[in-house]
C-alpha cells in the first residue's frame, strides 16, 4: 500500500470460488465490484495451499475477503459429516484456515461473507448446523434460501448495539439476503455476536480485540449496488486497513 514514500491503494485480496464438476476458479462480480468501488483494489488468490504461496499473497495484500462457497469440513470442528452436509473443497478449507489464522494473529483487517462467517467462527473453535432445515428448529421459520434474484433482501436482521457493525450502520434493523444452509451453533472463542434473525439464527460476528475481524451471514456483494448501508461494510474493510 505505501511504497518509498507514495501512497497506493489498498489492496485486498479474495478467495476464489471453485466449481468442482467443471474444474473452474471463478468470481462473483459484485466482492470486486464492491472493493473498487469504495476506492481499493481487488485481487484474486490463486486456488491453493502451498504455504511459500500463501505468505507470499498474504504479505502483499492490506486486508482479506473472505467469500462464499462451498460448505466446510465438518471435522474442522470435530464434527462427523451428515447427510446434509454438501460438498466440501479441502483445499479451499485448508487455504482459508491458514489465512485467516495468519491475519488475527497478525491484525490484518478481514471481512467474512456466508462460508467467511462460518470460517471465522470454524477457526476461532465455535461448530455450524450443517443443515439449517433439519437440525435448527424453532416456532418462526424463515426463508435462508431464497431464490433468484439475490439483491432483494427477504428478511430482517437485528443488529446488536455496541458492536462494530452497529457503529458502522447505525440501525438496529435491516432487510437482508438470505442463500445459506448451514448456520453458526455455538460460537468461539472471543467472538461477540452483532446480528441475529427473528428465528435466532445468527447472522453475523465480529472478534473485538483485532483491529478488523467482522463476518457476516448475508451476501452484501449483490445488495450494495442499491443499497448504500450494505456498501458501509466494504468501505469499513478498506477503511481499516490505512489506519
Ligand atoms: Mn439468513
């Protein structure tokens, strides 16, 4: 970001999507669109987890993206794998877990989305519903696998006072997306919860004693286009990692 004395732009690097039947790395739009937007550049890692590679893309890059995908192995949180649960990527876990345990060690800001929520919460010892449908029931039942189009929001979130997404919002209530399956169960370890769904689902964390580790459930890089207070989240990510 800051070479002899010339300030660049920040540079935030994604994690890839992959699509095992067609052997593909791939990118949703809207986690670049939405970086450049609020002034930072995007880049794409490399789909792998070679570690020299890891440090090498993890020292060039002020802050992380982690993006959705794919459901996590279960035995990252010594859990046995149900019949639920989808197609896991080892190599996406195993990337992923390395990066992200290197930037909360490291304080480099990070910003979680869907699986990224679940990541954070993975690595910092807290386990996931592996089938939200099957294994969390309660007397509200939302929708947490909405149809096309993806930039509607289909239901409410209350955002918890005194937390960073809080400060970053300045709402107690917002419309979300809603495409996952799996959940966060129980949380881990110095994680607070900033956001839960009328059924009690949770819907986003954030580690207070980094400089930036926030995460969220719902997939703001197809609502910030429209919607300004989902635009805030990458904003924040990019602002954190100049000071
Ligand atoms: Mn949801």
């Amino acid at each position: 970001m800051c070479k002899g004395g010339i300030i660049l732009k920040v540079k935030i690097g994604v994690t890839p999507l992959f699509k095992a039947d067609k052997k593909i790395w791939w990118m949703v739009p809207g986690y670049m669109e939405a970086i450049l937007k609020v002034g930072g550049i995007p880049v794409m890692i490399p789909l792998t987890d070679d570690k020299t590679v890891l440090d090498e893309v993890f020292n060039d890059v002020d802050g992380l993206l982690f993006t959705g995908g794919q459901d996590i192995n279960p035995h990252l949180y010594h859990e046995e794998k149900s019949e639920k649960c989808g197609y896991q990527c080892n190599i996406r876990d195993n990337q992923e877990v390395y990066l992200m345990k290197n930037a909360l060690q490291l304080d480099k800001p990070l910003l979680g989305i869907c699986r990224g929520v679940q990541l954070l919460n993975v690595v910092t010892g807290g386990t996931l519903y592996q089938d939200i449908e099957s294994e969390f029931n309660r007397e509200i039942k939302l929708v947490h696998k909405q149809q096309y189009p993806y930039n509607r929001g289909t239901h409410e979130v209350n955002i918890k006072k005194e937390t960073m997404l809080y400060d970053v919002l300045g709402k107690e209530k917002i419309m979300v997306n809603s495409l996952h399956h799996q959940g966060i169960k129980t949380v881990g370890r110095d994680v607070i919860i900033n956001a839960v769904a009328a059924d009690g689902l949770i819907e986003g964390i954030e580690i207070p004693r980094v400089k930036f580790a926030m995460a969220v459930q719902w997939h703001p890089e197809f609502m910030f286009y429209e919607d300004k207070f989902q635009e805030k989240l990458f904003s924040l990510l990019v602002k954190r990692c100049t000071n």
